[in-house]
C-alpha cells in the first residue's frame, strides 16, 4: 500500500463522525429512474459557475424529469472528510472536489473518484476542453495530474491577474505597466507620494500568489513539470525561484508591500480595493473580476497579468466529479455534459467567469472578454503554471507561513527557500509520490 494511502486511511479513522454526520444523508438506492440525485459544492452560490451549474441542472430536470438535490458543504468539510465520506452510503452523486495532486489525486488514487472516460469519449469533452485545461482533471495511478485517468470535469477557468486603479495613476501621472521595470517604477512613483503600491495579505495566500507569479516570469514548462508532476528534482537554486524570493523581500523593505500585510486576509484587501484610494495595484484570482464589476462604483480600473509572464499561474477551475459509490452514475454525468452546453458556457463568461467551451462573440462585458482572451493565449500553448501548492497537501499552509516570516523580517529569503525545500521533499515523501 502507497504510503499516501496509509496516511489518508489513518486520517480517515480520526476524523470526526459529528462532521460527517452534518454532510448529509445516504443516498436513494441504486435506481435507473429516481426523483433526484445529489450534487454537493462549495463554491459561493453567486459565483459563475455555481449559476452556470444550476441552469445546467434545470434543463437536466426538464430532459429528465429528475431534479437535483444541491447541498452546500463548506470546503473544509470536504477537504478533510472526503475519503471518509467518499467510502460510505453517503457519497453523493457528485462532489465538487479541489484539484490537485494533493486533492482529486490522493481521493483518484485511492479508487473513491470514477473514472470519466467513458463519458469523456461519449459526450466528446476532449474536444472542447483544451489539452493544458484537461491536465489537471487526469491523473496517473499514482494521483499525479496530467496522467491519463479522467476523474473530474473542469467546467470553468481561473487565474491570477493583477487589477490596476486607474484612476489613481491618472492622479499621479503614472503609466499602466507592461514590463516589470515600468511595475518596479510604478511602485517607486506611488511610493515617493506616500502610497503603499500593493495590496497583498500575508495571513492567508496573497503574498504566496504574487510569489508564484513572480516565479511565472522567470520559468518555463519543464520548471514547472518539475515542481507540479515531479518529472526531475527541483532545483532550489534556479533563478526562478530566487529572484521571486529576493524580488518580494526587496517589495517589503521598499515599502512596496506593507508588514503590516501579516495580520491581513483576502477579504481586507479586497474590500480595500473596492474601495478604492488606498492600493493602486492588487493581484488577485479572477474569481473577484464580477465583484470588481458589479461594486467598484467610484474609479476606472484595468487589468492583465503580471508583466513578464511566462508561465501563467492558473488553471482550470474545481473539478465536478462522480464518486466511485454514486448511485447514478450516467445521470450524473448528463448532467455535467449539460454544463459544458455553449449557453451555460456563455453564462459562466457574462457573469464574470472564464468558460472553457463558450461562444466569445454571446460574451457582452468588454472587461470579461479581454479576461477570458488573456487565459486562452497561455492555455492554448500549455503556459499554465497551476498553484504553487498542488504537489502535496502541506504545502498550503507551509508557504504563506514562510512568506509570513519574510513579510515579517524574521527570516531571510536564504531561510525561507531552505525551509520551503524541507516543506517541499517532506510532503511529496508523506503524499507517496517519491522515497
């Protein structure tokens, strides 16, 4: 037995049964014809896709007369419950799972996640979903993404994009940067004037972003094979990775990047941002692009990729996945090719999303179409380079907590990729991907 599963098998054993007891309860029993099947998610119920999701499932009730029972579960309680739950009678028809070697590739890896060839071949998915989008929908046997395995389909897209106030570079005479250099000036400029250039919380993820983004400009494919699927050793002492390092201590010593940024969450920065006068530069996933829309009411902004990238930090959206022990399995998976649907995919790109099998000329928002255009390019090449933290479980926590020290001065760039590197070898080890 790999020792990932053992991990997770013995995790499984501890977890609390008060937790899973609130996930809902079992199934219908295996029935061709039932009243509804079961489609857990966590995802904000305004989100694009959960309403792109929702219209698919009307139109299923109306092709079938079988209706969807929808269960909001937090993503906690799926992170942590999922292969307790996943092998059990209370496994939904389909679950919502975070991708990821360390996510949908452990529960792949342990057989709880079904594998969607069939309807892929069936429904034509691989042809609408490009080859670097469905990477990290399949994985090995291992659980290691891109393999060959479908255990999921990826419905929607998402990326880190950096969001500019114009407004406030027109007050200060500032050009919108498309080189790094110019974004280092910009900074210099806004900083000369008293203004903390960049909005970025170091409590959770937004400095490690900006850290993987950086890490985008100086990388390439095989980098990025290295660190995300494991194809050679990473090398901790490649440019990419030590000039991000130096790059966001050198942000916070300049003042470009506040330490007060360590008792900051996403949440503060956005809202700082919408508010506007305070940041004029915030980088932050493209999940935000409909509430910039709908609530930034008092300047004009703007948006692209951090200048220079290479490789984008992105990938297609959660996974819509059909659980081993789901009753109604091709049900379900009608239902998820409804969600592929060009309207439902025109809907995901209106409501400020970015679809994966859409019509560009039904998207009607200027700003969404340059959105969902700027991810194609890099998609169509293969220039993803996903989440700095899908290699292993641990790293999530492991990275913001190292950027939180160097955000903080009490440890230096050296310290911190040292401590990342120990991070990095113990959770691939603990996951079972290498001795």
């Amino acid at each position: 037995m790999k020792i990932r599963k053992i991990v997770a098998t013995a995790l499984a054993a501890v977890l609390s049964l008060t937790a899973l007891s609130a996930c809902g309860s079992s199934n219908a029993q295996d029935d061709a014809h039932p009243q509804s099947i079961s489609f857990w998610y966590y995802d904000l119920p305004t989100a694009a896709q959960t309403e792109a999701w929702k219209k698919a499932a009307d139109q299923f009730t109306k092709q079938t007369g079988v209706k969807v029972k929808f269960e909001v579960k937090s993503f906690t309680q799926i992170a942590q419950n999922s292969s307790q739950f996943l092998d059990s009678n209370q496994a939904p028809d389909i679950m919502e799972s975070n991708r990821g070697n360390g996510s949908a590739g452990m529960l792949s890896s342990m057989e709880l996640l079904s594998d969607l060839k069939p309807y892929v071949k069936k429904y034509g998915w691989d042809k609408k979903i490009t080859k670097a989008d469905a990477s990290i929908a399949k994985y090995d046997a291992m659980g290691i993404m891109d393999g060959t395995k479908w255990v999921g389909l990826p419905s929607y897209a998402e990326y880190q994009r950096v969001y500019y106030n114009k407004t406030m570079f027109d007050k200060y005479g500032i050009k919108i940067p498309t080189t790094m250099a110019e974004f280092e000036q910009a900074c210099k400029q806004f900083k000369s004037h008293g203004i903390t250039p960049i909005a970025a919380d170091a409590q959770e993820y937004g400095v490690m972003w900006l850290w993987w983004s950086l890490v985008g400009t100086k990388s390439d494919k095989k980098f990025i094979a290295d660190w995300q699927m494991y194809k050679h050793d990473v090398n901790w002492n490649a440019e990419p990775l030590t000039y991000a390092t130096n790059t966001i201590n050198d942000w916070v010593k300049e003042g470009y990047i506040s330490r007060s940024a360590t008792g900051l969450k996403a949440e503060d920065t956005t809202n700082s941002f919408i508010k506007g006068g305070q940041y004029p530069i915030y980088q932050t996933g493209t999940w935000n692009q409909s509430r910039f829309i709908d609530q930034v009411k008092n300047f004009e902004w703007t948006a692209a990729a951090l200048p220079g990238t290479k490789m984008l930090q992105g990938c297609t959206g959660n996974l819509l996945t059909i659980p081993t022990k789901s009753h109604h399995k091709d049900l379900a998976a009608k239902l998820l090719n409804n969600v592929l649907f060009v309207e439902n995919q025109d809907g995901i790109g209106n409501a400020g999303g970015i679809p994966l099998a859409a019509d560009m000329g039904k998207i009607t928002n200027v700003k969404n179409q340059e959105m969902i255009k700027e991810y194609s390019q890099y998609s169509k090449k293969g220039d993803l380079s996903y989440y700095p933290d899908y290699p292993a479980s641990n790293l999530t926590d492991d990275i913001s907590a190292q950027f939180q020290e160097l955000v903080n001065g009490t440890e230096t760039p050296k310290q911190v990729l040292d401590s990342l590197h120990k991070s990095y070898d113990t959770g691939v080890v603990d996951m079972g991907f290498k001795d």
